[in-house]
C-alpha cells in the first residue's frame, strides 16, 4: 500500500499527536533553538555567505544579535509560544532581507 499511495498528506504541527495518528507518521522533533543558533539562521537569510557578511550587513549584526536575543525571550512567555514559532522568526527575518535597503531601520523592524 506504501509503495503506491492513492492519497498524500503533509501535517505540521506543534501539538502532541495521539497514539492512532503518531503509529501511522514520522515524528521530527528539534530541540530549542539557542541564540547562536538563531544568528546563524538569520545571517544565512540575510546573506549568501554568513562567515563572510558585506560591509553593510556587518553594521545590522548587533541588531539581528539583539532581535534574536528578544526572540528567545518571548518563547519563554506561554502564550506567545502557544501562538507563534520558529516558522514566524525564518518570516520575519525574511522579511527584513526583502525589505533592507542599505541598512536595516526601525521603520523595516516594525512592518516586519
């Protein structure tokens, strides 16, 4: 039956599956993420080589070091972890690599 399925399905969730759903998938758990771990995503979103950023990128790193410092910060808060993800952050972060002109503003950190 796996070999030809009939039917897909993609779930993603945060939620503990029961026991009927869990015997039928594959379970992916990731540890949390530290602040190191967080620069080092959003210095690989914001530039193509994070070991070696443009001059220009290198002026926002205290910036990106201080967003992901906050983020950490607001995953320990129960109801913004109930809510948001690291999903939101990879976004966010995202976001400010579409939107930066030559340096990142508050005016880009706010609509982001």
């Amino acid at each position: 039956y796996l070999d030809n399925p009939e039917v897909s399905f993609v779930a993603i969730t945060n939620h503990v599956l029961d026991a009927a759903k869990t015997n039928r998938a594959i379970s992916l758990f990731r540890p949390e993420s530290s602040a190191d771990d967080l620069e080092a995503l959003a210095k690989g979103c914001l530039c193509s080589d994070p070991d070696n950023p443009p001059s220009q990128l290198k002026n926002d790193l205290i910036l990106i070091s201080k967003l992901c410092t906050s983020y950490l910060y607001l995953m320990e808060q129960k109801e913004f972890r109930q809510f948001f993800g690291l999903r939101d952050f990879i976004h966010f972060v995202n976001y400010l690599r579409r939107k930066r002109q030559n340096t990142l503003n508050a005016q880009v950190v706010l609509e982001a």
